[in-house]
C-alpha cells in the first residue's frame, strides 16, 4: 500500500516562537554544542594519544572523524524522531545523552574505548543540527531563512575562535578528560535554556506518524527534488574541504610550519573570518539573493584555492600567506554554506525534520570521510590541503551548474 502524499505545510510565521535576538542565540549554542565537541579537542590530540596509547600522529585524526562520522549518521535517526515526536522531546533526550557520553570519554581508559563514547556522542549530537535547522524551517523560509541561518552562524563562529583556547586553557590547570567534563557541563546549561525557553515549533499538521512506509516517502521526496538534491551535493563537497581543515591544521602548524603554539591564532582568524561572511550575508541576502551570494562565493573560493595550491607547490608558502589564503578561503566556504543550506530546504517545509536530517546524514557523513581522506594525506606540507580545496571547490560549482541547468548568478 502506497503512503498518501503529505499534506502542504503550514506556513512558517515569519517570526520566532521567543525574542528574535534570544532565538538566534539558543540555536547558534545548540550548534555550538557540535563545534565545541570537535575543536576543544585540537590542541588535546599529542596528549591524548601519548595517555591512551594511539600509534601514530595521523591516528590521532581518529578522535575527530569518528564522532564526525557518527554525527552524520545519527542525522538519519533524529530528523524523523523530530517530525513525529516534535523538535522538544527529541532535543531534549538527545542533550542528555550527550552529556553522559562526554562522561564516558572523560572515564575512558584505553583509546578504543574513547573512540567508542566518541562515536556515541556524536550519534546524540546529530539531533541538534537536525533540530536546530527545522526549528528554523518552522519559523521561516526562502530568504528570511537564509538571513537567520546566518545571524546564527555569526554566533556559532564564536566557538571555534574561543573552542581550541579553551582547551589549551584546561590542558594549562588540568588535564585532556577535564575537557570532555567541561564539554559535558556546557551541554547541561545549554539542555536547561532550550526546557525553559524555547516551545515546541512543529506545528500539528506537520506531525508525521513513524513508519518505515512514511520515512521512505520522506527520503525520496528529499531526494528526488531537484533543489534539495543538488544544493546537499554542493554543501556536501565543501563541507569535505572543512573536515580536511579541521583534521590537518593541527600538523600543519606543528610539522609545516613549527609554530604549534600558534595554532590558535589561525584557527580564530579563519573562523573570524566565517564569521564575518556570515555577518555580511545577513545584511545583502534579502537584497541580493541567496543563489548570487552562495554561486560569487564558490567562484571566489575555487581562485583562492587553486592560488594556494601553486604556492604551495611553488615552495615559497609562509605561515602568513598561508593564513591570509585559508582565511580567505573559509570566509567563502562561510558564504555560500548557509545559502546552500537555505536553498536545499525551499521545498522541504512540511518535512522539515526529515529532510534536515537526509540532508546532514550526506553532507556529514560523506564530506567527513573525504575530509579524513585529506587529513590522511599529509605529507609535510600544505599541498593535500590546498588540492582538498580546490577539487570540493571545483565539485561544489559543477554540482550548481547541474542543477541550476547551467545558469548561475540567477534568481529564481
């Protein structure tokens, strides 16, 4: 028997459930939980490989794509959770999962065993980037979404500036477990303001029965819609060239550059830098358009990318080109993420959860593992990185002309 067709969704109200400015905040600190959970963990690495017995430098990377890895495919689980059991109950059960997991990796006694909490951890995470993008599917849509989307990422760039310092900080009085403590506590706090403030947003006529008929129906409407399908593939390549970020700067600015002490300097300007592109995207997107925005920004990042790249190659690459171009390079990956993300959502209103969650689930799961493909390339130098970027560079537009059938710049 075939699963009827679901009904239109209700139209979002074009405003938030709580205070626009208290709004922006709870999902931007509902996303930093992630941000948290990855970048306070760069600066541990040589110390929790060196205590829990880890071969090598590059297994270190483990740490990180494991929970990437299982964030990404906890999406699948979350989104339609969310849709049947509404945005509150399914948040607040996945925090508190997360939580205990922290726990459990702050108690671990071997490095499999870590690997293991981490892995749990990042399959509870997954409910907030799910969640957090439907509930703000609920409340807006088109442009106004893509503009919230990015007062909310000025945010939640805040945490990988102040993330790597602050495990720095705790490495300086403490020791590597404090840090997934810490992490811990900060979920708990941030658990308390989502339970006090924020109602639940899906409304009663987008309540979807849990099925496997009905959640197959889901994943072939997201899948199948041109948008939703090609602006995920897009997201999904640049996304890879973030992990590879994420997973190499550490060695990069130990073994390429000998400055390790430094790392959190780069790691702020880069994300300083996201942040500002997201700043000036919440100020032009209603003006300017989501696709001229989001297509500029994957042009500017593929000459910024292959600059780097034959610097790179050239041998002549120093710390602060290096910094300058990266910076550059993430301000664009910055720009066009939320636009993307906006754009792959147009459609998907009355299965927002759902849809959020197919969408996280391959641009997660499959950029994280062509990030720990680059992360696992380094070789001494800059170049894995810099070639990283421009292939996703490359993909990403290739994706776009598809499916904006070759136009580009255009407002639909």
């Amino acid at each position: 028997m075939s699963t009827p067709p679901a009904p239109p969704p209700a139209s979002p109200v074009a405003a938030p459930p709580i205070p626009l400015p208290e709004f922006v905040a709870l999902i931007a600190a509902l996303m930093a939980l992630t941000a948290l959970g990855i970048d306070s963990m760069l600066p541990a690495l040589p110390t929790i490989g060196a205590a829990l017995g880890a071969p090598g430098a590059n297994e270190r990377q483990y740490v990180i794509g494991a929970f990437l890895i299982a964030f990404g495919a906890g999406q699948l689980l979350h989104g339609p959770l969310a849709d049947r059991f509404g945005r509150r109950r399914s948040l607040l059960a996945a925090l508190a999962v997360y939580a205990v997991a922290n726990a459990l990796c702050a108690l671990a006694g071997s490095f499999a065993l870590l690997l293991a909490a981490r892995v749990v951890a990042g399959l509870a995470i997954a409910a907030a980037r799910v969640t957090t993008v439907a509930i703000v599917r609920d409340c807006f849509e088109g442009r106004a979404m893509a503009r919230v989307m990015s007062m909310t990422f000025i945010v939640f760039m805040i945490v990988p500036v102040l993330a790597p310092g602050f495990g720095t900080v705790v490495l300086l009085f403490g020791g590597w477990r404090d840090i997934f403590w810490a992490v811990g506590g900060a979920t708990l706090l941030v658990l308390a303001w989502f339970a006090v403030r924020m109602p639940e947003t899906l409304h009663a006529e987008d309540r979807h029965p849990f099925s496997p008929a009905r959640l197959a129906a889901g994943w072939k409407l997201t899948l199948s819609d041109r948008w939703s399908l090609g602006y995920t593939l897009a997201a999904t390549a640049l996304m890879g060239a973030l992990y590879g970020y994420i997973n190499s700067i550490q060695q990069v600015m130990a073994d390429v550059f000998g400055r390790p002490r430094l790392l959190l300097l780069i790691f702020a300007t880069t994300a300083g830098t996201m942040a500002v592109a997201n700043l000036a995207n919440a100020r032009l997107v209603m003006r300017v358009g989501t696709r001229r925005l989001g297509h500029a920004a994957v042009v500017t990042l593929i000459l910024v990318a292959g600059l780097h790249l034959l610097l790179a190659l050239s041998g002549h690459e120093t710390l602060v080109g290096f910094a300058v171009l990266q910076a550059v390079a993430m301000g664009c990956f910055g720009l066009s993420s939320s636009n993307f993300s906006a754009m792959a959502m147009e459609k998907m209103g009355h299965i927002a959860g759902t849809a959020s969650s197919v969408q996280g689930f391959t641009s997660v799961t499959v950029g994280a593992a062509i990030g720990a493909l680059i992360g696992q390339h380094f070789d001494g130098t800059t170049v894995p990185l810099n070639a990283g970027f421009l292939c996703a560079g490359v993909a990403a537009l290739a994706i776009v002309l598809v499916t904006e059938r070759g136009r580009l710049f255009a407002a639909r």
